[in-house]
C-alpha cells in the first residue's frame, strides 16, 4: 500500500531540480493596511491555526541508498519562531527596498532539515503599512491549493472571534533509518501489484478503458509534438546564478475582464496578451530580434473540487505562444486566443499528467536525472502563471490585506517567471528574474504596465487606477 506520506514523482522532483542551482519555493509579497502586529502575538496567532496545516510541522525524512522517494515525518523540534523571521526596511522604508529585501529573500534556499516554509514579518513600509515576505517550497504545495492554506493566516472579518488555544502538539516519533529502508523496499514491491490491479480493472472495463487509454495517448502525442517543436532561442534562456531580482505590477481585474468581454476571449488570453506585449519592448530595447514566437509554459491545476485545501501539488502545464513579433495588440490578442483555444483541444494537458504519473513509477536516481533533463529542456521561454484569488478583502489580526505579490520560480536555463494572482477587484503582477541575466526587470514591468494600458485603448477598456511600481535592484 502507498504511503500517503511520500512525496509524488512531481514532488520529487521540484527537489531534483533544485540541483542546478534553481530555487524550487513559491511564494508572495502581501502588503496590509495599518502598523505590524507585534512579533509574539503574530507568533500566538500562526501557532493556534498550524492544526489547520499539519504537514507545516513536517520535515522531509530521506530514505538510505536512495530507495525511494523523500516522506514526510513531523518535525520533533519544531518552533514556529525559527520560520518566522522578523525584520526592518533601511531608510526610506519604501517599496523599491521591500522589492530588494524580497529578492534576497527568494534568492536563499530552504533549509531541508527543516520544515520548508518561512514568513518574514516587515514592520513598516511607507506610511502606515507593513508586509509580508512568505516563501513554501512547491513540493509541499502548488499555486492553486496554496491559496486555500494561505486564507488560514487571514480572517473574512476585521474583529473576528479568537481560537481557543489548540491541544499541546505532540510530534510522532522520528523513524529510524531501517524503518525508512523497509518501508521503501516493502512499497517499492508493492508497485507492480497495483499496477496489475489496474491492468484488472480495465479488463474487467474495456470500454471505459479504452476511452481513457485514448484520451492519455492522444495527450502525449500532443507534447510529444510541442516538445519537438521546442521553442526559439531566447536571451531569457541562459544558465541563472544564485541571486534574484523581484519586481511588481498593479492593475485592476474589471479592466482585464472589460478586455475579454471587448474581444470575445479569456482573461488568461489577455494576461497571455499583456506579456507578450512587456516582451516585444523589452526585446526592441534591446535590439532583439522581435520575429520569433516565444513558448510560456502555463501551469494547470488539475485538483478535483474536492481536492480543494489538500496539500500536495495536482498540476500539470500547457505550452503557451507569445506572438511577439505581432506589432497590433488586438492581433495579438486573437492569436493567443486561438492558439489557446486550440491547446485546450489537443490534450497537451492530459498529456503532461500522463507523464508526471508515471514518474510516480521511476526510481529515484531515474527521477533526478529526469529532472536534471527537465531543467535544460527547450520546451518553453518563460513561465507565466495566472491563479485566480479570493474576491472578498482579507484580515490578518484586525489589518486588511491590500495587495498580494505572487512568485512563481524560474527553473535552471529560464531567466524569468511571471506570476499573476487576482484579489478583491485586483490583478497582481510578480516579476521574478535571474539577477544578472535581467538588470533592467524595472524597465520590464515598465513596459508590462504599458502593454496593459495600450490593450485597454484598443479594446476601449480604459484601465481604472493601474500603477506601477518599479524595481531599482532586489538584491
């Protein structure tokens, strides 16, 4: 029987690929409304909602001679104050050095003695705000169900009722080296068992059977196909370093829906659209060669309704054009729009979750070369990701959350990762970049702000209140 404590092959191997130098966390800059809570009772808080998240008392346990995957064990020494850093702006105190502190901050690895999750808590930014930095590493959660976890910090009302004070925790005792062995070998024995299990039921169910089985081959034909395409060289496509850069866009979510009621498509066809537009002026700034299409590797949750709060990453990806060399914004859009559209209808999903399961099947000295190949591959440009948020204002301890900041990583040979998360009539730009490969990421979001302006005008959506917020150095 599988061990519900074991990470999955794509688990896995976000730590594989970690091996590169990459840094595999995701994570968000929230900035509140109103002065910073005190330390210890930000402390008291987080300890009486950690019962709602127990794998976050967790550390990873690693098999000897690497006989199966990393599991999950409790973390006997756990202290919620070691996650939780707490820290101070240099004068100013302003955004451009929050931006710096936050590139530091997801330039550092975590720690895998540990659990794999920090908060760090920013007294004061500007004029009566304060901010949070969080980072969680993506094998213990994904994108979409870490916004479900996240809503366990906040509150739906200003002046909620408190929790009472949980039952002391008392952590199962750490295995031993022979019992992580054991159980290895004892699983590692059992996966050709429940593999004729399922060569049972579907003899015993051909039909449906045969419906999946040509479902899921149709999928690989599909990234199979987009794979050999691969995507073009790109000065995006370069070996990172260890340091990061982190910048931010502000706009308004009824803007990017005025957009695609405008031209009959999706708001992730106009994010798609917006971006490719950011991309076409970085690369004429830089003499670029602007007739190429770019590939943007699109994470898709596949995590069921009821699947929802579950930790653990169901996600899979599609590969997105960017038309950058389409000078006219609705052009663009429309191409987008139909290329989508099209993704959607070959499979290229379905095909990517047939291969991170039966990565669930690799040994893994297997799995760790495979995601060494991962992280060279020629499959995409860039990652963009797009979550949609919770619609109504948050509350941590009484402030409102005005703004949140995702961070999506960048792996091995990609310079940079787009991440957009909608809240409260938001929609939130975090800009995530090599440090070195991109100097200019300020001059980026620059022109991602101005993408977003000049595709509201042509589509006469006029956006309301979109600002930018620039990144001088974030390291």
């Amino acid at each position: 029987m599988a061990n519900r404590d074991r990470l999955s092959g794509l688990d896995a191997s976000f730590l594989a690929l970690e091996e590169g130098g990459a840094h595999m966390h995701v994570g968000s800059v929230l900035l509140f409304d109103g002065e910073a809570p005190a330390y210890e009772d930000f402390i008291a808080k987080l300890d009486r909602r950690l019962p709602l998240v127990p794998r976050c008392r967790q550390k990873l346990a690693f098999p000897p001679l690497v006989q199966s995957r990393p599991v999950w064990i409790d973390d006997p020494h756990f202290n919620a104050g070691y996650h939780v850093r707490h820290t101070a702006l240099p004068v100013p105190a302003g955004e451009a050095e929050l931006r710096r502190l936050a590139g530091r901050v997801f330039a550092q690895r975590l720690d895998r003695s540990k659990p794999l999750w920090e908060l760090w808590l920013v007294d004061r930014v500007g004029d009566g705000r304060f901010a949070i930095i969080s980072k969680t590493h993506h094998c213990l959660v994904d994108g979409i169900s870490g916004v479900d976890i996240a809503t366990v910090l906040f509150d739906l009302d200003p002046d909620p009722p408190e929790l009472p004070p949980p039952e002391p925790w008392l952590p199962r005792p750490e295995p031993t080296h022979a019992a992580l062995l054991t159980d290895a070998l004892i699983e590692r024995a059992s996966g050709p068992l429940g593999l004729a299990r399922a060569v049972a039921g579907a003899a015993a169910r051909p039909r449906a059977a045969l419906a999946a089985g040509t479902t899921a081959l149709g999928g690989l034909a599909a990234i199979t196909q987009a794979g050999l395409a691969g995507a073009p060289r790109s000065p995006l496509n370069v070996r990172i370093g260890p340091h990061r850069r982190f910048a931010w866009v502000d706009a308004d979510l009824a803007t990017f829906k005025a957009i695609k009621n405008a031209l009959g498509g999706t708001v992730n066809d106009v994010v798609l659209t917006v971006v490719a537009g950011a991309l076409r002026s970085h690369y004429r700034a830089h003499g670029y060669d602007t007739d190429v299409e770019l590939k943007a590797m699109v994470p898709v949750s596949i995590r069921a309704d009821f699947e929802r709060g579950a930790l653990g990453n169901r996600v899979t990806a599609m590969y997105a054009p960017l038309p950058i060399g389409l000078e006219d914004p609705i052009a663009r859009f429309r191409a987008i729009h139909e290329s989508m559209r099209g993704l959607k209808e070959s499979g290229q999903a379905v095909g990517a979750e047939v291969l991170t399961t039966l990565a669930d099947f690799a040994p893994p000295t297997i799995l760790s070369q495979a995601a060494r190949l991962q992280a060279v591959q020629r499959f995409f440009n860039l990652t963009v990701t797009n979550v949609p948020g919770p619609q109504v204002p948050l509350y941590l301890m009484g402030r409102p959350l005005s703004r949140l900041y995702p961070l999506v990583p960048v792996p091995e040979n990609c310079a940079l990762g787009v991440a957009i998360m909608s809240y409260d009539g938001r929609i939130d730009f975090g800009l995530l970049a090599d440090f070195d490969a991109l100097p200019d990421l300020d001059e980026l979001a620059a022109a991602l702000e101005q993408a977003i302006a000049e595709l509201a005008a042509v589509a006469g959506a006029t956006p309301a209140g979109a600002r930018r917020t620039r990144s001088k150095q974030s390291a």
